[in-house]
C-alpha cells in the first residue's frame, strides 16, 4: 500500500517510493483489474446487483476504516453528501451494463458522459474538435462489423446512464470537497451509495451476500477498485498537477480493454479499439488543452474536487465549464 496514515490520524500520507506518474497508472490498472474480477462474480453472486453491494460495502467499510470521518457540520453538508453518494450509486449502473457489453465497450461510452459535459459548452475550436473526435468514437461502435453483433440497448442505456452519474459526481465533488475536507466525505457517500443498492443486491443475491467465500472474492473486487486505486491516486495528487493525473486517468477505457481481454476473455474488434482510442485521444487531448489554457492555478497544487480511482477525469473542467 502506498498510502498510509500519518501520526495525527487524519489523511493518508504518500511514500516516495514510486515516481507518481506511476501511481497514478497504477490506479488506473487496479481499479479496471478490480471492475473485471467484479464482472467475474456475477454468476457466483447471482447478478450485477449483488457485485454492486458487495463493491460498496466493503469498500465504505475499508474507507471508513481509512478515514474516520466525522459527521457532517450542517445540514446543507448532509444533503450534498446524500447527492454525492447517489451520484456513485449511479456510477455503478456500469456493471448493469457489463452485463450485456465488454468491459472495455462500457468504459468508455461512461468516460463520453463527463466529457461531454465538457467540451460542449467551451465555444473553442479545440474543444470542438475533440468532441468530434469523441462522437467519432462512439459512432464507430454502431458500424457494421465492429463486433460480432450490434451492441445490446440496454447495456448502451446503462452505461450511458452511469456516465450521466459520473458527470453528476464530478460536478458534486468540487462542492463537496470545498464543504468538508479530506477523504471523511467520500466514505461517507460510499456507504450511502451501499445503503442505495442494497435492496437490489438482495433481490440479486439473497443470503449469498453473507458467504464467506463470497465476502472474501467482494472484498478483493473493493479493495482493488477502490481502496488501493483512491490511496494511489491521492497520493499522485500531491505530487503531480491535477491535469497531468487527468491525462494518465484517460487511459481507463484502454486498461478496461486490456483487464476484459485478460481477465474475461473479451476480445474487441479492430473497429470497437479504434473507438476506445478516439474517445481516449478526446479525452487526454481536452484535460491538457484545458490545462494548457487554462486559468491560474489550474495546472498545478491539489484540486478541490475529492478524487475517487479513476473517476476524477476531467473534474475541474467539467466544473468550470458549467460556471460559463
């Protein structure tokens, strides 16, 4: 574990071990390792549901432990806690939609949602450009003979959906990061977004969900893609600009490829890779444009936004983009 707590007790404190850029690559590999296991569950568990509250309980329990927070000041600070948590509740349709589509697929048409939010509305001809790019991307996943069948709807609504849901989190996470401070807020909405789906993944799984063999293999999938992946990627978060992280971050629907390739068995068509490498190409190319051009401050020193394992993507963007 790169991140540790420091003496006060208070925030995970980082190792220098490691150069960060690796850190952050690091992050990125264990949380799609983590989505792929997770994938892997579903018929031992009984269905997506059942991963989705294995994958939140256990990863507020591991948070909890790792932070300690305390309650929320205000009553203002527990309703966006309640709002942040249902964002990642929504985030987790992803794995509804990896129920019909490979996992590379659905990360990426999730990575378009944020994205969108946006290059749309910056009037520039870059942003213009790479959400082009990006539409180009995804339109390339409909053309005949990128898979060897069209693309399951409902898996498509799905992980549209939850890119919806993180385009949410990400517009909730610099509030929530200005309101309360340190990763406390993050645990707590974890453990709300838990409470969200655990009607759904006892419907899914049933008394399943206490086995401990099922327990031990839902805990691997949280700590892989949660836990481990947040202290690596905070700890890259106090050594490296946010954009530079956001760029490395945009390599997610790569290694979901890669993880779903190696983990699952899935291959993807030359098409559905060229498409992965478009929206990822977008995506890298409208965090460091925006970097690059972007207001003072911005390309350097800690975000406000509270950093989750690969989904602070475009965070400051998507946040400044919707103030113009």
């Amino acid at each position: 574990m790169v991140a540790r707590t420091d003496p006060a007790g208070t925030r995970p404190s980082s190792s220098p071990a490691l150069p960060a850029p690796l850190l952050v690559l690091g992050s990125v590999v264990t949380v799609q390792t983590g989505q792929a296991l997770g994938k892997g569950l579903f018929e031992t568990v009984g269905g997506p549901f059942g991963v989705v509250t294995l994958r939140l309980g256990l990863a507020g329990l591991v948070l909890l432990a790792l932070w300690r927070p305390r309650r929320p000041p205000d009553r203002r600070s527990a309703l966006l806690l309640l709002a942040f948590g249902t964002a990642i509740a929504g985030m987790n349709l992803s794995y509804l939609a990896m129920a019909h589509l490979p996992l590379g697929v659905v990360m990426t048409i999730q990575l378009s949602g944020p994205l969108a939010v946006f290059v749309l509305p910056l009037r520039r001809w870059t942003n213009t450009a790479w959400g082009l790019l990006a539409a180009a991307g995804l339109a390339l996943f409909t053309l005949p003979g990128s898979g060897e069948q069209p693309l399951d709807p409902r898996g498509v609504a799905w992980a549209a959906a939850s890119g919806v849901s993180m385009a949410a989190y990400l517009l909730l996470s610099r509030r929530t990061g200005a309101a309360m401070s340190g990763g406390g807020p993050l645990a707590l909405a974890v453990c709300w977004a838990a409470v969200l789906t655990l009607p759904l993944g006892l419907a899914d799984a049933g008394a399943r969900l206490a086995e401990p063999r099922i327990l031990l293999a839902g805990l691997g999938v949280a700590v892989l893609s949660a836990a481990v992946p947040y202290s690596l990627e905070l700890a890259a978060l106090r050594r490296l600009p946010a954009g530079v992280v956001g760029v490395l971050q945009s390599l997610e629907p790569v290694a979901a490829g890669f993880a779903g390739l190696i983990l699952l068995g899935e291959r993807l068509s030359g098409l559905q890779w060229l498409a992965v490498g478009c929206i990822t190409l977008a995506s890298a190319g409208a965090v460091a444009g925006h970097r690059s051009g972007g207001a003072a401050g911005a390309t350097s020193g800690p975000s406000d936004e509270i950093p989750v394992p690969g989904r602070s993507v475009l965070a400051d963007g998507v946040n400044r983009a919707t103030r113009r």
